[in-house]
C-alpha cells in the first residue's frame, strides 16, 4: 500500500503540529546495517530515477534526511551515455548575467570540498579558468559586474598579459582575457559513483534498471514498471533522467528539452612535457567556438568544439567523431596551442546535452500528478550544480520552503 502526501509530509518531518508518524525515526541517519526499518509500507518513500549528478545527489539528501530511497539507473551511475559520465567538468562561478547561479557555484564549491574531504576521494583538481574574446562582450561584461558585487577574486588580462602568464597559449587575435583562479575541475564520473557509494552506504538502494512510468490513479503516480516487468512503488517519484527526460514524457517534455550532440576530443601532449597540464594551464574558454581542459591524470588535452544543432538520442546513437570534426579540432589546437601541432588525438567522446529553451534547471511537479517531479534541464553548466540541486530538489519533495523566486524559475513552462 503506498501512502499519501499528507503522509509523507508526516514522514519527512513536515505535517503541522500533533500529527505525527508512528513508528518513524527521524533523528540522524544511521548505516543500514544498524537501522531499523519502522515503516507503513514496504514501499521506499521516494523513487529516483536517473543516477546522474542530478539524480544521485538528489537520493543522497533524501536519504541523509532519513527517507527510504530507492535510486534506478538503466546503465548504472556515470555510464557512458549519460551527460555526468565524461572525465570532468568545470566548476567556474561566473555565468554572465545569471546571478543565481553564481551563488550556486560558490556554495557548490564549498560542497565539492566538503564531500571530496568526507568521501576521502580526490574529486577536484584546482585549474582556475580563463575565458578569452577579440572583444569585450556582453557576457564578460556582466560576469565582472557580478564578480566585483560578489567578491569573487578575477582579473583581467591583455594579449601582452596572457603570452607573458601562460606562453603554451597563443593569443593572436584575442584582446581581453578574464580569469577567474579559483575555479576548478571536478572529477565527474568519479564524483557520481562517489556520490552514488555514499547514498548506499547511509542505507540507500541502487537498482540496475530501465524504468517507465507506472500505474495511475487520478493525480497519483502508484509506481514506476521496469523493463522487467516488475513495478516499484513508493509515496513520491522523481524522473532526474537528464538527456532521457524527452523520452521518459514525450508529450511533455519532447518539446521542451533539446539534446544536441558535443564531440569531445583529448589531443596527447608532448612526451615529458608538463606545460599542459592542470598545474600549469587553466581551463580556456573561447566561446562560442570551443573550450579546453588541461590534461588531468594522462587522458590529454581535452577540446570540446560548439557549434551543432544535431540532436540524439543518448540511448542509440553511436559515440564516433567525424573526421571534419577531428579537422576542425585540430586546426584549433594547431592555432591556439601551437606546441601542440601535429600531437595526435588519444581519446574521443561523444556527448550530448538536455538544454532547456532558456537554459535555466528544471525543478518541477509533473502537471498531471501531486507525487511526479521533473528533475533535469542541466544546459551544458549542471553538473557543477550536482550537490545544490540535490539540497534544492531534496526540499521541494519534502515540501520544505524553498525561494519562491528560484521555483518560479526552474518550473515547466513553454
Ligand atoms: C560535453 C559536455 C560538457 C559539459 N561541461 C560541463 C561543465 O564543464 N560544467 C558543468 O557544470 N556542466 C557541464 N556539462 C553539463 C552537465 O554534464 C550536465 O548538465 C549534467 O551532467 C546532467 O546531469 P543529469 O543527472 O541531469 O543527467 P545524466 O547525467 O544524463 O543522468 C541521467 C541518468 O538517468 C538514467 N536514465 C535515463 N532514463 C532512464 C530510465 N528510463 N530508467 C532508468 N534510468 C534512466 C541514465 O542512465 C543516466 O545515468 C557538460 C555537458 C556536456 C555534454
């Protein structure tokens, strides 16, 4: 028997003053060994579906707050296909205008430090990071702005600055550099498994499973159907399924979510030479045309190019780089890393991002039931989010307040 909202309001800690759960512990979590399970139901009281950053640490919270969670991914945490399962991604905490998510960022920071010093796993590696222009532009002008109101450390450099503090770097043709030196990469793949160990160990479930919505009654979701056949239920669902979210609700979501294809390249670096590497080199951002990441733990120097449109399908598509695009990127490395030439390309990847239409995370009730949320819409920047939207998504299924202006947001629309 699953049970209500009212419930599971009760459960989480939420329901107004003398209503109360029998039997419910909801002092600090304990590992599962040692925990007894009290419960109305042998239904987990939240299913996630979706072990990606979103997902995972989403579980995580719920699970910290003493929820019974069961996780479900259909190809396991930081699998191949998925948006979380690259090498790294960047942690910068300028993002133009959007003030929001600078503040996100720098508690992210803290979270990213704080977890890799619980978990006793290295899962940053310090880069700083440095977005190059021919000209200042609209965006640049708004991270400063932004930078300056919030303290956050930046400079600015000319061509004179950048070929004097980074000589691997060419600076034909740019005219401003800023560089914000606190910025960092994380270790992504590796953080979504460590994430995913850490929810198991504080008693969380993990299952391998291809999950579809399930049963329905009026403005409830019963349970999820695994491709088993085997249905799960549990008092609230959350879909953080990333890329899939299309595909998981199509006449929601197909038109609201894009998922367009980025090849990612790694190109060796000269043998015995550190100069690109993460100690030496900054993450470089040239937008819109590519970004680089210095070479962490031998994959090479990883350039990601912008530019397609083309959509895919994360769970078919085959994961091969065309040769006009290895061209491209080799022309780029060629003209940017001129030490570079000729170095051959070591690694690939193919990637795919779930843009929402104005690129804003989306948190939100599924419109036809009071116990589906939408977790997803990382547009290209989620995944240094991971540990916030955890916290944040965590509060809107306990029904917790959250800022009224960050829901509105990240709520379904268009
Ligand atoms: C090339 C590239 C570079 C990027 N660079 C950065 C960066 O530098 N910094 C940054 O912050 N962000 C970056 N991003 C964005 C970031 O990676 C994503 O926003 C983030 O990883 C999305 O996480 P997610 O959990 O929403 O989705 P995913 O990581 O895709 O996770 C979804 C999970 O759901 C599972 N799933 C899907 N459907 C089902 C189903 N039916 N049943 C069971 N399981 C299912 C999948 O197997 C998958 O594991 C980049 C993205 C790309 C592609």
């Amino acid at each position: 028997m699953a049970i209500n909202r009212r419930s599971f309001l009760s459960i989480a800690g939420l329901a107004p003053a003398g209503v109360s759960f029998a039997g419910f512990d909801a002092s600090p979590v304990k590992p599962r060994s040692d925990q007894p399970v009290l419960r109305a139901s042998s239904a987990p009281d939240v299913v996630v579906v979706g072990a990606g950053v979103f997902g995972a640490f989403t579980a995580l919270r719920l699970r910290e707050r003493g929820l019974t969670v069961v996780l479900v991914d259909a190809y396991g945490p930081g699998n191949s296909r998925s948006s979380s399962g690259g090498e790294t991604r960047s942690l910068r905490v300028g993002f133009d205008d959007r003030e929001l998510y600078f503040h996100w960022a720098l508690k992210a920071a803290e979270y990213w430090r704080t977890f890799e010093q619980e978990w006793k796993r290295q899962l940053i590696v310090p880069t700083g990071s440095l977005e190059i222009s021919a000209r200042w532009t609209q965006g640049m002008e708004d991270t400063k702005r932004i930078y300056e109101r919030l303290r956050v450390p930046f400079e600015v450099l000319g061509p004179d600055g950048l070929r004097q503090r980074w000589p691997q770097i060419n600076p034909d043709g740019i005219e401003v550099a800023m560089y914000e030196p606190g910025a960092f990469l994380i270790k992504a793949r590796e953080a979504v498994m460590a994430s995913v160990d850490a929810f198991q160990e504080k008693g969380g479930t993990l299952r391998i499973a291809q999950a579809q919505p399930g049963n329905t009654s009026g403005r409830r979701m019963e349970n999820i159907r695994l491709a088993s056949g085997e249905r799960l239920s549990a008092s609230q669902i959350v879909f953080a399924c990333g890329p899939w979210l299309r595909k998981v609700f199509p006449e929601l979501l197909e038109s609201r979510i894009s998922t367009p294809r980025r090849e990612v390249i790694f190109f060796g670096t000269p043998a015995g030479d550190e100069r690109f590497g993460s100690s030496y080199l900054p993450v470089v951002l040239e937008p819109p045309r590519f970004f680089t990441f210095p070479n962490v733990e031998g994959r090479g120097l990883k350039i990601s190019i912008g530019g397609t449109s083309q959509q895919i399908d994360p769970d078919n598509v085959e994961r091969f780089v065309p040769a006009d695009v290895v061209k491209k990127a080799h022309d780029l490395m060629s003209l940017r890393f001129p030490d570079l030439k000729g170095q051959p390309v070591v690694e690939t990847r193919v990637c795919q991002y779930e843009y929402t239409a104005d690129r804003h995370f989306l948190v939100d009730l599924h419109p036809e039931y009071d116990n589906v949320w939408v977790v997803g819409g990382g547009s290209g920047h989620g995944f240094k989010h991971g540990p916030m939207m955890g916290e944040y998504a965590a509060d809107r299924i306990m029904g917790r307040a959250t800022d009224r202006a960050v829901d509105q947001l990240f709520r379904l629309r268009g």
